[in-house]
C-alpha cells in the first residue's frame, strides 16, 4: 500500500502583542479607542485560504485575544511560520521569530506587513531568525513561495542569499480580485470579534483596494496602489452568503480604500444584496465629495446602517495641506445626506497635524460638535513609515529619538510647529470629552438602546471617556 504524502503545515499569526487592528492602511492599537472593535486577521484568513489551495494544512492564530504561542509551535510542528508585523509593535512582533526558530529551527519564517515599507532590507540584515518579508500584496507571492519556486524568481520578496540580503522587485497589484479564494473564516473563532455597540459577531468583507487621493497621513495609496480595484458585485454577495449560511454572520464591513467613488457600482452591489432577500447590516466609508441623496437610500436599503467619514480637520486651511481635496461645505452636504437616509455617522478627525496650532484644534473640536454624528475618534497624527507624513516629519526634524508609535494614533508620535506632544495630548482629551459628554448626546445615545447588552457597552465605552488618562 503506497504511503500516504504527509501535509506540510503553515502557522499564521497576528504576534502576542498588544491589540491592533492590523490591517495595513491602520495599524490601530485599540485600547484606548473608544469604539474601535478588534477586527478578524482577514489578511491572514485570505492567505490561509491561498496555502489550503496549495495542498497545505493551515492555522491561524491571533495571539492579541489570547492563546498559548510556545505550545502551539511545539505540537503544529510548522514548516512554514508568517506573521503580520506593524510598526506600533514592531520589536515585539520581530521577537516572536526568535521564539519560533528556538522551538522549530527547520521552520521558514516569513514577515509582512507595511511596516517593512522603509525598512525591509535594513531588517533582512539584522533580524537573522527571519527567513522571508513579503513584500506588498501577499496572496500570489505566497503561492509560489509555498509552491517551491526559487526565490530569485519570485517577485515582491526580500531574502537572504549568501548572507547578503537580496529584494527580487516589486510584484504587480492583482487586478482580478474575484480570482481570490474566499477567507478561510473556518479557521479562526468568529465569536471573538463582535460590534462595539450591540455585541452581536462582525465579519469584515474586502470589497476593493487602492485609493487615488494619496493622503498626507495615509497609507493606502502606499500599500494597495492609486488605482482602485473592485470585485465584481456578484462575487461579493456570494462572500455574504457564505457568511450566513455556513458561519451564521449577519453584521458587516464593507471593508475598502474608498468605497463609494464609483456610483454605478455602489447601487449595483446594493441592488444585488436586495435582489438576494439577505437580512444584513453593514458598514462602509465614504469621501465627503462622492455621496448623493439616491446612493445614500439604495445603501440604508441594502442594509447601510453606519457609514465612516474621514473628515479629518475642521480648518480649511489644514484640509488643503494635507491634500485631502474636499470642503467643510462637502461634509457637512455628506452627514445631511446619510442623516436623511437613516444611516449613522462616525466622523474621523486627527488632531496634531504639523501645521496645527490651538485655534486650528478648536476648529475641529467645534465641526465634530456642529455636524452632531453618532460616532467620532480623534486621533493623534501619527507620521507612520510609507506616508508623505513621515517624509515631511523626517525633513523639518518632528522625527527624533523621542519619537515613538507604541500608541499610535492615541499618545503623539510627534510635536507640531507650533504645540508639544503633551499640549495635543490634552487637546485630544479635550476633544473626546467635549463631544462625547454633551448632554443632548448622552439622551440621544440613551434613547437608541435596544438591550441590556448595549446599554452595557455604552456604559463602558461612556467610563472610558470619563476617566481616560
């Protein structure tokens, strides 16, 4: 009898370190954001998904919700290990290779993540218990990795070949997205990740990549390319099907760089998702320029509850530094718009951009208060590797041994021109206080309850406001 050809086996991992939402354009620690939910190892989920086609037994493993990383290397035994890296974590995350190789010293360790934007070959040098970074978008490099080919011959890898570390060049965006496999959901506890407001399990749907604007702040265009790149609608709705029928998942992400940019394939996807009698919610972002009256209903329709805006500033003059391309006028027209339709709100401003000052802030503080959304975050600028920010911080000298992204987007990372990190810090205490603890909000948050259990997230997320540090 022919002996049967044993698996080979891949670990993939989110490193035991703090909670972040470790998708690339974000790298979010959400500790201290108020309504930020942990978000599932999607990333991972796609490339197990690419390994398990390519004969592979698979794991995933999100060690920030828990788990034992030590035991599970000493009895999965892995011949291949990658772990998604992000730059608020970075040192942490890099020491869970040392760990690995201890335990399985035969194992190929591969890294990814745009953390290794600016840094990629620097880390090949020093960091000799890493094997592989996966450079850009992983999915087609990880099949021909897992596949066997020679490494000079895979596009969008650095390696080390005679101790000299070597990149094979940058691999092409997929363009056909629906060629992907689903997200290998069966693999992960989808109970973890549940909605910051009702409790109930979210599942997060990777609908395009890319965004044309390139953002000072921002990493998408860094990472997934200025074109955008859709699925097909049809494609889709069979991931959201997938999602009720075999997993019972009924909340949604629209997870995008920009969702609503093209009209005609927003109201398709709508239409689709009607047409197919699913009873979902879900959630998307929007730019303040691209919305109108008919797309914002087709969406509420479709099951649209909540839609994200990155507004950014309430000063006019920080908007076109930044080169954010749209008004004051164009939000406050967009929160009309979605308001009208009965779809909630949650605006995104950052605090501590380096052309703010105190009247530039209270600006901002006062349009989150004047457009009256159900949600906001205000963040602290944060200049991470990839972005024109970083570039700038880099070049008037806001970049200094001081400078720090373990909290990331809470804590500055970096003066402005005119404000020390402590003064934004206050200012940002401030602005979340200032919203968060208006009495009309607190009645109107009230009145929206529908259980116990939401009362009780509000009420910890309300704490969290209270006493932040």
């Amino acid at each position: 009898m022919a002996e049967v050809k044993k698996k080979k086996k891949i670990l993939l991992i989110y490193p035991p370190s703090p909670v972040l939402n470790r998708e690339d354009r974000c790298q979010q620690p959400t500790k201290e954001l108020i309504v930020i939910p942990p978000l599932p190892p999607t990333d991972l989920m796609y490339l197990a998904a690419v390994a398990e086609e390519a004969g592979f037994e698979a794991k995933i493993r999100d060690y920030s919700q828990g788990g034992n990383f030590e035991k599970d290397l000493k009895e999965f035994m892995p011949d291949y290990l990658l772990i998604n890296v992000a730059t608020p974590t970075f040192r942490t995350d890099l020491a869970s290779l040392t760990v690995a190789k201890e335990i399985c010293p035969d194992v190929i360790t591969m890294a990814k993540g745009a953390a290794f934007l600016n840094v990629a070959l620097d880390v090949m040098y020093f960091q000799k218990d890493l094997d592989l970074i996966i450079y850009g978008e992983a999915e087609e490099t990880l099949k021909e990795i897992l596949k066997g080919r020679r490494y000079k011959y895979i596009k969008g890898i650095y390696y080390r070949d005679d101790l000299r570390a070597k990149f094979t060049g940058p691999r092409p965006f997929i363009q056909d997205l629906d060629k992907l496999p689903f997200p290998a959901r069966h693999l992960v506890d989808n109970n973890i990740y549940r909605r910051p407001d009702n409790n109930e399990v979210q599942a997060v749907i990777k609908v395009s990549r890319g965004c044309p604007y390139h953002c000072f702040f921002c990493l998408a265009t860094p990472v997934s390319g200025a074109k955008v790149r859709r699925r097909s609608p049809e494609n889709i709705l069979e991931e959201i099907k997938e999602c009720v029928e075999k997993y019972g998942i009924t909340n949604f992400i629209f997870w995008s760089d920009i969702f609503n940019a093209d009209k005609e394939w927003v109201m398709d996807l709508c239409d689709k998702i009607i047409e197919s009698g699913l009873d979902i919610t879900w959630s998307a972002n929007t730019r303040a320029d691209t919305a109108d009256e008919e797309m914002a209903y087709k969406m509420f329709d479709a099951g649209c509850r909540l839609v994200s805006i990155g507004v950014e500033s309430g000063s006019q003059e920080i908007l076109n530094r930044i080169g954010k391309r749209i008004t004051l006028d164009d939000v406050r027209l967009t929160v009309k718009i979605f308001k009208r339709a009965g779809i909630r709100i949650y605006n995104y401003f950052v605090i501590g951009l380096p052309w703010d000052d105190e009247d530039t802030i209270e600006d901002t503080i006062d349009f989150a208060v004047e457009l009256d959304s159900d949600f906001i975050s205000f963040y602290t600028a944060t200049p991470l590797p990839g972005t024109k920010f970083y570039e700038y911080a880099k070049e008037n000298n806001l970049i200094n041994s001081d400078t720090s992204f373990k909290n990331a987007y809470y804590y500055p990372s970096v003066n402005t021109h005119y404000l020390s990190k402590d003064r934004i810090f206050e200012l940002h205490k401030k602005a979340i206080r200032r919203f968060y603890l208006r009495p009309r909000y607190i009645i109107r948050t009230l009145l929206r309850i529908r259980s116990i259990r939401e009362f009780k997230n509000y009420f910890k997320a309300g704490l969290n406001v209270l006493f932040r540090r």
